[in-house]
C-alpha cells in the first residue's frame, strides 16, 4: 500500500464490529472508531461531509443468516434512506454457509443479483484483506474526484474553449465543470496558474483548505526532477516588440528587464 490517503478523506468503522476487524482497519487504514447509525464502514470528506459512501458488510454466512431472518432487507431499507452512496460488501464465498443446501444458496444469490440490480450495488470480496484494499482504493478515488469514471471522459476538441478544456481537465481534482469555470473567469492559463494560490476561493470558490485546492495547487508547485542540479531559468520582459518587420536577428537589443522565474 503506497499510497496514501489524504488526512481531509476520513474512514469510519462502526464500534459494533468485531475487535480484530476495528483494529486491522485501524492499523492499515488510519480509520476512526464510531457508533455508526447505518452501515459497517463510512468514507467522507472533512471539507464536505455531504460527499459520503456507506458500506454495510456482511460475510456469505452472516447475509444467509440475516436474509432468512428478514433482517438484511431492513438494513437495507434503512441505508438506501441516506443520501449517501449506499454499497452493500458481500466478503468471502459461499462455501462458507454450512447451514444451508445448494437451492437455498441459489435463492441468496438471486437475492443479492436483484438487490445489485434495482436498489444498490453489491461488492463481493475474497476476504477481509480484499475489503481492505477496495475500502482504501475507494477513498484514494474518492479524494481524486475519480469516483464513477472508469475511464476519462474523451473531450471533442472543437474549438479553442474545448482545448484548454481538455487540458485543465487533465490536472487532479479538476472536471468538466471546474474546467469551465476556471476557463471563464481567468483571463488565460498563464492567469490561472500564476494567480490560482491567492484568487481561488474568490475567483472560482474553491477554498483554500479543501482537497481540490490542495491537489491543484500541489500539482501546479510541484517541483520537476528535484534532483537535478539547474542553471537558474530568466525570462526576459519586453516593453516593445522584440523584433521590428524591417529588423534583422542581428539588429535585436536589449528591450527588456530580465525577470527570474525560480
């Protein structure tokens, strides 16, 4: 796991679970202990708490339990009410049920495959080890703005507007929309990378602290080939134009302040 995951993502895991599955999520994955109305597991945004997904978790055993008793189609109930994403993690196989024969499995499924298809998705994992790594990829997805693309949109280049579109959409945390409004209200890239630090909130409204600020201006700082001993980079100021029609590369001067860029 090389990746991390930003301290403004948080993951929760309801205090009803077992004690080995609280401690493992909070070893691996920095995850908070909480008494969790609905669902198993809680992904959110510090600066946006609105941005939420809840999972509730079940092994093959405990959903057949929990099916058969009614129990799992209250739960449900209850969770889609969030306006959160609402997952449902099915974790391990179905040889795990040891109380129940091949037709009653095969209704479970059929179950599950009709929750998937008409009330909320359903994830099976391998093991508790898997609902690890998907929980954590799913909040690495969620603090990148990448959740339900599973490519990046292609962008038609049609006109100059679509062009710078597509390029800004390429910088983290920046989509169709921000792409837009970034585009509309500075006067050209160069504006938008040089003023984006001290102008974001009030340009486009995005606020110093949040994870779009932090990844943009992370992206647009950053520091290429640090190891790498260079010459300092000048960039010359012109006051006129640089070369007259009737002039000659001979014939340029000095027409300008030197200004240092690094």
């Amino acid at each position: 796991m090389d990746e991390s995951i930003s301290k403004t993502i948080a993951i929760s895991v309801d205090s009803k679970e077992s004690e080995n599955t609280k401690q493992i999520f909070q070893m691996l994955l920095n995850a908070d202990i909480e008494n969790l109305s609905e669902g198993d597991i809680k992904i959110y945004d510090y600066d946006n708490p609105a941005d939420c997904s809840l999972f509730e978790r079940k092994t093959w055993s405990d959903a057949y339990t929990s099916w058969t008793s009614k129990r799992m189609q209250e739960q449900i109930s209850r969770l889609v009410t969030n306006p959160s994403r609402n997952y449902l993690i099915i974790e391990g196989s179905p040889r795990d049920i040891y109380t129940a024969n091949k037709n009653q499995i095969q209704s479970l499924q059929q179950f599950l495959n009709r929750m998937s298809s008409e009330v909320l998705p359903v994830i099976y994992t391998a093991d508790l080890d898997e609902t690890i790594r998907f929980t954590r990829s799913h909040a690495l997805r969620m603090e990148q703005g990448e959740l339900h693309q599973l490519v990046r949109p292609v962008t038609v280049v049609t006109s100059t507007s679509n062009k710078h579109h597509a390029l800004l959409e390429q910088i983290p945390r920046i989509g169709k929309k921000l792409a837009k409004e970034i585009y509309q209200n500075y006067g050209s890239l160069g504006d938008f990378v040089v003023n984006f630090a001290e102008t974001s909130e009030e340009v486009v409204k995005v606020k110093p602290k949040s994870v779009t600020y932090r990844k943009i201006h992370d992206f647009l700082t950053e520091v290429w080939n640090p190891e790498v001993d260079r010459e300092i980079i000048f960039r010359a100021v012109a006051t006129e134009p640089l070369i007259e029609p009737e002039q000659g590369l001979e014939d340029i001067q000095d027409v300008g302040e030197q200004e240092k860029l690094f």
